[in-house]
C-alpha cells in the first residue's frame, strides 16, 4: 500500500459517474479515434485534468500571493545576471527574459551564454555545463517551494529542503534536454532551412512535454529510484485527455518569439538594462515561476492515475 499523498489545495475532483457500464458495451459505445491520435483524445468526463486555463489561473494566484518565492526569484534574476556580466557577458539584455525559464528555453539560453563568453571550444563546453548545473539547482529549489504552496502546508525552508533532493533529477532532465538539442543541431540541417527550423522548434515542445513533469515527481516522491521518476513523469505527460501538448505548445511560443520580441530596447546591445528593461524582465520571471506552478497543479491532481506499467494501446 502506498503512502498517500497530499493533494494540491482547493483541488475538486471531477464528479463519480452516475453508472458503471459493463466492459464490452463500454468499448461499443467509444468513438473510433485514429490510433496515432488516442493519445490526444478527450473523452468527456473521462479525465481527471484540471483545464488549462484554470491551472494557469491557479499558478499565477500561488505565486503571485508568495511574497517569498518573488523575492527570491526576482533576487536570482539579479544575481544571475550580474555573474554573466562579471564573467564577459556581451549581448542584448533581452537575454534576461529567459534567465529563470523552464528546460528547455532555460537550457538553449545557458548553452548559448557559455558559447557567447568562451567561444565555441572545450571552455565554452564546459562553461555551459557549469551554468546547466547551476540551473538545475535553482529549478530543483523552485519546484520544491512551489509544491510546498500548492499543498498548502509547511513553510519555505521545507520547501527548499524537498527541492535539494531533487537536484539529480533535474540535473538529469537538463542533460536529457541538452542531448536532444546538439542531436538536433546535427541532424535537423539535413532537412533544410525551412523544415529544419520547424523541427528545432517541435525539439524544445518534445523536450518540455518530456520532461517537464520530472522535478515536480522528484519533489513529490523522492523515495522512488532515478530512473523511474524521469519515467514517470514522461507516462504522466502521456495520459489521454490531458491536452498536455497544447500547453508546451503555448509555452514555447510565449517564451521563445513573444516575450523576447516584446522586450522594450532588448535588441541593443549592452550590459546596463534599463528600468523598463528590468520591470519587463521581472514579469516575465513571474510568468516563468506560474507556468512551473501551473504544470505542477497538473500533475498533482491526476498522479494517483499515472499507471506503474507502459500503458498498452489496445487495437480495435
């Protein structure tokens, strides 16, 4: 028997079903969905997955009444930038709309500082390595608090003593993300420059829809082994009716050609933003934090049906 877990706070699960209908009319009675689209497929009231608009609305209230987790990342977002100026940082302050995004957006942009400050060689490789650590540190503390609010209980420093635990996880996602990014840097050029950036693009939506369920499992069970955590958050994303998809999909896209696009005077170069420039960025770190908010509100109301074993498509 497995220990119980807590719920996220103010969860309602959906409503029982009024009958229970014997297997064999039940399989006659589902609509013939294409195999290679089962996955995406919604049964109505079939599935326990919040709405994506109402886990949005949920991150943004349990970061925004966190006057904890603001400070502290918006104090990151300083420190972070301030250590990639001191180490010969030159580029558009742009960059730091991203410096607190989740993987793969996060790791895309270390990759790219490391590149940016040592060049492409040996020490650039192994600046980006340092930097990708650092950043799985810093996500393996966010997660941690972030899930302790979701709860409801406890306090910050219990948060970020779960998120410790984490570390390996999502240095492990990081490593993961990193490898499908190079991977396809050799590969997608092959395709050409249209489908090739395409398929970049849909690389980074792989790599969240992934991967992005790791650390929340990590914070929730740390007692089970590596390896099954990473699973088990890749079988959560996998779970029908979860439109899981569609919101790595908008992720992705708000973070990458929005928020950058948006940012006021980001394209200039220099060290010094300018106060627009940080206000903007400190939005865009709350949208971050509330997106990570909001995919851990997912995952925690549906984690008691993510299956142990694969789950088997069955074949009409």
């Amino acid at each position: 028997m497995s220990k119980k877990r807590r719920k996220p706070s103010g969860y309602r699960p959906p409503p029982p079903k009024a009958s229970v209908t014997p297997a064999a009319e039940r399989v006659a009675a589902e609509p013939a969905v294409p195999r290679f689209l089962g996955w995406l497929s919604r049964p109505p009231g079939a599935t326990s997955w919040p709405t994506i608009p109402r886990a949005l609305a949920r991150g943004f209230v349990t970061v925004g009444s966190s006057p904890g987790l603001l400070l502290s990342s918006f104090l990151l977002l300083f420190l972070m930038w301030v250590a990639l100026v001191a180490l010969g940082l030159e580029g558009p302050p742009a960059r730091m709309v991203n410096l607190l995004a989740l993987p793969p957006v996060s790791t895309y942009f270390d990759a790219l500082n490391g590149v940016t400050i040592y060049g492409l060689g040996s020490v650039g490789f192994i600046a980006a390595s340092v930097f990708l650590v650092i950043r799985s540190v810093v996500l393996a503390l966010l997660a941690g608090m972030i899930v302790q609010l979701l709860e409801g209980g406890g306090n910050a420093a219990g948060g970020l003593v779960r998120g410790l635990r984490a570390i390996p996880v999502t240095i492990a996602v990081n490593l993961l993300t990193l490898a499908m990014m190079v991977t396809g840097s050799v590969v997608l050029p092959l395709l050409g420059a249209g489908l090739g950036f395409l398929a970049s693009v849909l690389t980074l939506v792989a790599a969240l829809f992934l991967f992005v369920f790791a650390p929340i499992v990590a914070v929730r069970e740390p007692e089970r082994p590596f390896y099954d955590i990473i699973r088990r958050g890749a079988r959560a994303a996998l779970l029908p009716g979860s439109r899981h998809l569609l919101m790595c999909l908008g992720y992705i896209f708000l973070t990458l050609p929005i928020l950058v696009a948006l940012a006021p005077g980001g394209a200039l170069l220099g060290v010094n933003p300018s106060l627009a420039m940080w206000t903007y960025a400190l939005v865009c770190t709350f949208v971050h934090l509330s997106f990570l908010a909001a995919f851990a509100y997912r995952l925690m109301a549906v984690e008691d049906e993510i299956p142990e074993q694969p789950v088997r498509v069955r074949r009409r």
